[in-house]
C-alpha cells in the first residue's frame, strides 16, 4: 500500500483504481492518484529505454523528488539548492540507504526554516516507495524531534485514513489544526497546513460518504494551485456518488488539464464504475475512450489490459499490436502479451515474455509469480528448479501473500514433491478470496489424490470466474477428464 503523506493516495477515486487492479485491469500511469509510476513495467518507454538502468533508477529519483517538491512551499518549491538536496537525498534511499538521505536533509532544513523536518520528509519517501515499515519508524522520530509542526498529524492522519481509522484521523486532524494555531509561521507555511487539513478532511468526508462537507472542503481547496488538480479528481468523485456523469467528466477533464501525464477521463470514469461492479458501464467507457483516442499510448495500453481481463484476446492482440507500431516493445503490453500467451496454453512463449519482464523488474511481485507459474508449466527439470526457486524468493519477499504460497505448492507438485505441495496447498486454501487458478491447482491435486467429485466442484467455481482465468481452458480441458462435462470454451464476453 503506497501512501503520500502530503496527500492520501487510496481514497475516493484511487479505490476505484485500485478495484481495478483486483480484476486484472490496472492503469497503468494511474494506479492510485493519476500520477505517473516509477515502476518499470507501468512506465510508458520502450524495452530498449528500459533495459537502461540507470535511466530507470533516474526515474524513480525524480519521482521521489516530485513527492518532496510537493511537500515544499514558498521561496522553497523554486529554490535550485533545496531541490539539489532533494535529489540527493532521493538516490540515497533508491540506493536503500535511507539514514544516508536524513543525512543529507537534516542540515537543509536548518538552513531552509519552511523545509518539512528532515524525518518527515525520509518518511514521505518511503511511503511513497511502498515501504510504511521504514517510513513509520521515520514518522515516529519525527513526531519526537518535531512535535511542533503540524505536518506530523496530518501525515499520521494520513495513514489513518489509509488504514480506515477515522476516528483517528478526525482527531489527529484536530490536533494539527491546534498545533497550526499555536505558533506564528510564514504565510506560506500557514497555508500549506491549513490545505493539508482541509486536503484530509475531503478524504475523511468521501470515506464517510458525507458529500456536502467533502465538496465544501475541495471546493476550498480550488484555490490553492499545488493542490487543485487533486482537487478535480476527488469533485469527479463527489459527483460520480450524485450520479452526475456530465459533472463528473467535466472534473476528469479539468484534472487532465492540470496533470499532463493523466489518463484520458473516459478511462478515470471506468474506473469509478468498476469499483460498483458495473462491469457493462466500464467496458463502454473504456471504449468510448479508444474511440476517442486510437493512437494515444495509454488509452490503447488501458484497452489492451481491459480486453486481456474479459478473455476477448483478438481485441486485445489488435490494440497490442498498434502499441508495438507506434513505441516498440512497451514492458506493460508485454505483460499483456505474456498473460495471453499463456492463457492461451503457449507456455512457453508465456515464459519468455515473463523472464524478460524478471529481468527489468526482480522483485516485482506479479511478475515473478507469472514467470514461476510459466516455467512449472515446463517438463524440463531444469525449468523447474528454477521455478523453484523463484516461487520461494516470491514468497520470502511478501511471505502473507497466500497465493505465493499456492504458487510454490503448485511448483512441488510438479515436481511430483506432493508432500510438500500438500503443506503449502493446505497452508493457503483457508485464504478468502483467492483467485481461481488457486482453484485450478488444488483441483489437480485433489484429482492426484482421488477427490475427483471435491476436484469438480472447485473447477465449477473457478470456472464462474467474470474476469481474466488463466487456465480456463486447461480447467474445461480437466473437467472433461474428470467426466463433468458442461464446459464451454467462450471466454467470458466472447461471442
């Protein structure tokens, strides 16, 4: 979960988003806020740009360095110097080395009286990093050092917010609203606490449902330049809830305005309809926006995943191979690319779209799981181990992911190792939620161990399954063998 302490990224439309990603369709540049991602495989550059890594170290400084600039005000947001400093200090921690970069804040914010405390900002870096571990301990220290400054409740309340601790976010939004008053800051800085409370207690209101204040606050908030882009995108919220489409489009549109590197509003508007389920409402925006916008990069990527996630893969092949034409071989359309391929059954194609993917991003966690279920497909021992051992590095980086854990189980029992795919099937199966090819696995083990009637039925309900099943027809292809019969081959919205 990545959080902006300048700013709460998963509320309101960023819910939406994220519902998304839990389908299988994630825009790509707008994961959460309608920014730009500094992740390899969202970015859109070509393979060749990205096999460049040190460019693509660049651009995760420059976008942690978005996220300090964003927490400066006054003579500060323009100053070359402080902005040096910034980048230094985001190198450092890209470089994992996160007392490195306080060490080269600590003195800046002595010499510059409107710069965040040194702490807060470490602690703004890796939660925008997606690491709240590290950037909690920041927090804490800053909350001891800085007492006084009122950024330190609004970031707390901030991940309140995060977490739906809304008590805990009205009172922390309370205290730096006294702490503001306590003292007497630059006009700047007074500003900026002030928006930084109304900023949260917008958020606070979406999460309640309590339209009126949230519009009241974001209205408010229209006037401060830094903050009225985000201000658009969360009024399209308010209006989506009031069932204003029109008024909605019209928030989208300005927000696109102000944030060059947004997503077309036709694709933000999916959005909002997939967080309510409305699956037929989604896919007419989505559409309305490649209708709209062939040749735009991000519009056809966003297409090509919505199609990749409905099984309608001669849509999606057609949008991919138009990306390919106008950008080359974007690592995002590759992972499409990849899901195809091996939704298809072409495992190993599947593969090595996957290892290719591993190479520019190691431990990104879908991607690893992709090419560990890609290479267990393989009947060669040396594939397997490998796939060993990339299940197990999956699983040692986010060890509370039950479907790592499913993946490794799958890996062993193509091993023929059952005993341990037994623990780690068991291990998993209590897990709500898992996604079907979970279901597929243990149907082969439970078909392995004799349960051919318990083996069934997990393949019926994998098989409901609205959105993107990647072994769907290898599932039909089982049930046959199992004697169930009833399948279909028709992708779900296929003809």
């Amino acid at each position: 979960m990545n959080v902006s302490l300048n700013r709460v990224r998963l509320t309101g439309l960023a819910w939406a988003l994220l519902a998304i990603a839990g389908s299988g369709w994630l825009p790509a540049q707008e994961a959460v806020t309608g920014e730009a991602a500094p992740a390899a495989a969202q970015d859109p550059a070509t393979a060749e740009e990205m096999k460049d890594l040190p460019a693509n170290r660049q651009r995760a400084i420059d976008f942690l360095v978005k996220e300090l600039m964003e927490l400066s005000v006054g003579e500060l947001a323009s100053n070359a110097d402080a902005k040096a400093v910034y980048q230094e200090a985001a190198a450092a921690l890209v470089d994992k080395d996160a007392n490195a970069a306080r060490e080269l804040l600590a003195p800046a914010a002595e010499k510059f009286p409107m710069m965040p405390p040194a702490d807060l900002l470490v602690a703004a870096m890796l939660y925008a990093g997606g690491n709240p571990a590290a950037g909690m301990e920041f927090l804490e220290k800053a909350a001891k050092a800085a007492s006084g400054n009122p950024l330190v409740y609004t970031s707390f309340a901030r991940i309140a917010l995060a977490q739906s601790r809304r008590t805990d976010a009205r009172v922390l939004l309370e205290k730096a609203s006294r702490v503001a008053g306590e003292s007497t800051w630059p006009e700047a800085q007074q500003q900026q606490f002030q928006s930084a409370v109304l900023d949260a207690t917008a958020d606070l209101a979406l999460i309640e449902d309590d339209r009126v204040a949230a519009r009241t606050a974001l209205e408010t908030l229209l006037a401060n330049e830094q903050l009225k882009a985000n201000a658009e995108l969360r009024l399209a919220e308010v209006s989506f809830r009031e069932e204003k489409l029109d008024e909605a489009l019209q928030h989208l549109e300005k927000y696109g305005a102000l944030t060059p590197e947004a997503l077309a509003p036709e694709i933000l508007l999916a959005g909002l309809f997939q967080r309510t389920g409305k699956a037929e409402q989604v896919g007419e925006w989505v559409e309305k926006a490649y209708a709209k916008y062939p040749d735009q990069i991000p519009v056809l990527t966003e297409y090509a995943g919505w199609k990749v996630s409905q099984e309608e893969f001669d849509d999606a092949n057609l949008a991919l191979a138009k990306i390919e034409q106008l950008a080359g071989n974007m690592p995002r359309a590759m992972l499409l690319k990849g899901k195809i391929a091996f939704a298809q059954q072409s495992y190993e194609l599947a593969e090595s779209r996957f290892a290719e993917l591993h190479k520019l991003e190691p431990e990104n966690p879908e991607i690893g799981n992709l090419w560990a279920m890609s290479l267990a497909e393989s009947s060669s021992a040396d594939k397997l181990a490998l796939a060993l051992e990339t299940a197990q590095q999956n699983l040692q980086r986010q060890p509370q992911n039950a479907y790592a854990a499913v993946i490794l189980g799958w890996v062993y029992f193509q091993q023929k190792n059952y005993e341990q795919a037994n623990l780690w099937f068991s291990r998993a199966a209590q897990t709500p939620n898992l996604p079907p090819e979970a279901g597929y696995y243990f149907a082969r083990f439970l078909q392995h161990i004799g349960k051919k009637e318990d083996a069934i039925k997990l393949l019926e309900t994998a098989l409901t399954s609205t959105n993107l099943f990647l072994y769907r027809n290898a599932a039909i292809a089982l049930q046959g063998e199992l004697g169930a019969g009833g399948g279909s081959l028709v992708a779900p919205g296929g003809d």
